[in-house]
C-alpha cells in the first residue's frame, strides 16, 4: 500500500495535471483531483480519479501551500495514516475549505526576489521528494551561503515548457543567473510562439533571472551531474555548495562533458520529467545553503557576453489567464 496520495485541488490546466500524474507515477502514489474548476471539461486521456472534500476528511491532510506558519518541508513529517498531500490552483492556491481541513500545512521555503511560488507540478515534485524519503541529508550550511551558492547549467533541456519551469523554480529559489546549454534548440532563437509559452512557465514577467547560452564547465574545480540515471550518492547527502551543478535533461541524452562528482535523485516509480527532477535538485542545493536571501543583484560565475534577458511575454499572442494558469 502507498504511503500517501497526492491530490490536486481545483487545478485547471491539464498539462499541469498531466505533471501530476507523473509526480504520482515518479513516487508510486495514487493521484487524484478535486475538480472545482473544470478539469475534466479541457481534459483528452483517460479518466482522471476524482476526490471530494467527505472523502478527504477521512485521512490526515497535508497541505502543500506557502502561508504563514506553514513548516518548512524540508523538516516537516509525513503523519501517519496514509494521508493526502494536497496541492492547490494554478492561481488561487488550494481552497480555503480544504486548507482548513488540512491536519498540517507545509511550505517550500523560497528566498527569489521576484517570485516565491513553484509550478504546481514542481511543488508536488519537491514537497513528495522530501516529505516520501530523503533520508539522511546534510545539514545545511549557515553562514556564507550566497557565496557557496552553485552555478547552475541546465544542459539540454528538449521542453520549452518543462525549461521554462525549471527556470522559474530556480528563480524562486533565489538564483539571479542560470546557465542554460540549449543544444535542443528550445529556449534561444526559438519561433515567437514557442518562445511565449516558454518564457510564461518562467513566469518571466515577475522574475529578474538572467539566462545565458552556456554549455562549458570552463573554470569550476567541481562538477556535480544531477540525474536519476546517473551512478552515485542520493543528491541530499552530496555537497552540492560551492560546485558548477549540472542538470541535464535525460530524455534528451543526458550531459557528455566532464564532471568530478554525480548526484543521483532517487524515485521510488522511476521517470525523468525535466521540470520536475531539476526541481528536486534545485530545492535540494538551495536547501544545503539554508536558503538565504540574495545579497546584491550580480551577473554570477558565467563569462559570457552574449547573454540574453527573459523579456516579458507578448501580450497579443498569450492572454493574462494563460499565462497564470501555468
Ligand atoms: C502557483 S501556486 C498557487 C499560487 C499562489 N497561491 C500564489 O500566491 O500566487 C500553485 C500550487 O503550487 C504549490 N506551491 C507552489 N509554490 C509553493 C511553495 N513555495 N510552497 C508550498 N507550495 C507551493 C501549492 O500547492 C500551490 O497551491
């Protein structure tokens, strides 16, 4: 029997409850969805489980949700009781009667100037990651933390949606600057449209995250891979502070160029969505550093000049509820 289940309450786009069901699948958990917003209306694929408040009250419920007083999840407990780990709208978060219902609430603690919210996949991706397993971690550092922060390189990410994302993930977690190699061809130069949605799963318009085209490792003594198919240590008892942090997508080929050290993020279900693995490790690195406020606004440890600036999205071709139903 599972541990847990994960539900999600009234999220509304269904490339997000796609994500779901794939957070579900990486940690083998049930997955269902209180559908208050019409999920099932846009749906196209087999029938989605349903759930209702009657339902979930028969269990604990945890609440994935960043409000006040919510504890953090990288020290929250999973109660007993199977209970449901609940994640919230695209844009309202998870409903009041259901947040009132929830025996515990749980935050991702985030520390991004702009943005303080993960796509919900994500969340669930990170709030499962930790509250599922994740046995053993380091204890984070407390002092000098920005200047322990990793470079981060995302390398080939085949998604724009799934870079966009991990992007923003990486955003709120405070990183000012992300290397991105795009040998895929998704992020840079890409046809407008592409470009737009790309730059919406960011959430490009709240967050002042530079993107820069890089794919060398050029001047980092460590070079940590993080990946579930890369041989080494579960990535919460690797030192990832202080290294170049390279994710790479592993449904694209994973990353051939040099490293000292590999981290492995371990799923119990199995899997490799890009959002979702670079998530775990991103919440992972930041949670090492014990999440610390950016210092100063700077151009980080990548070298190159040709650096291009998320812009915000194009307002003919992507209305303001697309955007925030990301
Ligand atoms: C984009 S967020 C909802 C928007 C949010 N209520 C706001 O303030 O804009 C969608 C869902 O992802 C989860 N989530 C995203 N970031 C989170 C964080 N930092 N801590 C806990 N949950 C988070 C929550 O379940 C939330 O309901």
């Amino acid at each position: 029997m599972s541990r847990a289940d994960l539900v999600g309450d009234g999220v509304e786009n269904p490339a997000n409850a796609r994500a779901l069901l794939d957070v579900a699948a990486m940690f083998g958990v049930p997955c269902r969805f209180r559908d208050t917003r019409d999920l099932a209306g846009r749906w196209h694929g087999e029938p989605l489980a349903g759930t209702d408040l009657g339902e979930l009250r028969a269990r604990p419920i945890v609440a994935v949700e960043n409000t006040p007083g919510a504890e953090s999840v990288f020290t929250a407990r999973l109660p007993a009781g199977r209970p449901s780990i609940v994640v919230g709208n695209e844009r309202r978060g998870i409903r009041p009667d259901l947040l009132a219902a929830a025996g515990s609430s749980v935050q991702i603690p985030t520390s991004g100037r702009g943005i303080n919210t993960l796509n919900v996949a994500a969340a669930a991706a990170v709030a499962m990651y930790y509250l599922l397993g994740a046995t053993g971690r380091r204890s984070p550092r407390s002092s000098r933390a920005e200047a322990r922060r990793p470079a981060v390189l995302l390398a080939g990410p085949g998604d724009h949606v799934e870079a966009g994302s991990a992007l923003r993930t990486a955003a709120a977690f405070g990183w000012q600057t992300v290397g991105l190699d795009d040998r895929e061809k998704v992020w840079f130069g890409t046809p407008r449209p592409v470009r737009t949605e790309g730059r919406a799963a960011a959430r490009s318009h709240r967050n002042p995250l530079r993107v820069v085209p890089d794919g060398s490792v050029d001047g980092h003594r460590r070079v940590i891979v993080a990946g579930t198919r890369v041989a080494g240590p579960p990535v919460h008892r690797v030192d990832l502070t202080g290294a170049l942090l390279v994710i790479p997508d592993e449904e694209t080929g994973g990353y051939a160029g040099g490293a000292t050290g590999f981290a492995r993020v371990e799923l119990p279900g199995g899997g490799c969505r890009y959002r979702l693995v670079a998530s775990i490790v991103l919440a992972e690195a930041a949670r090492q550093l014990g999440i610390r406020p950016p210092a100063r606004p700077g151009r980080g440890p990548f070298a190159h000049e040709s650096t291009l600036a998320l812009t915000p999205p194009d307002a003919d071709l992507v209305t303001p509820s697309e955007l925030r139903a990301y």
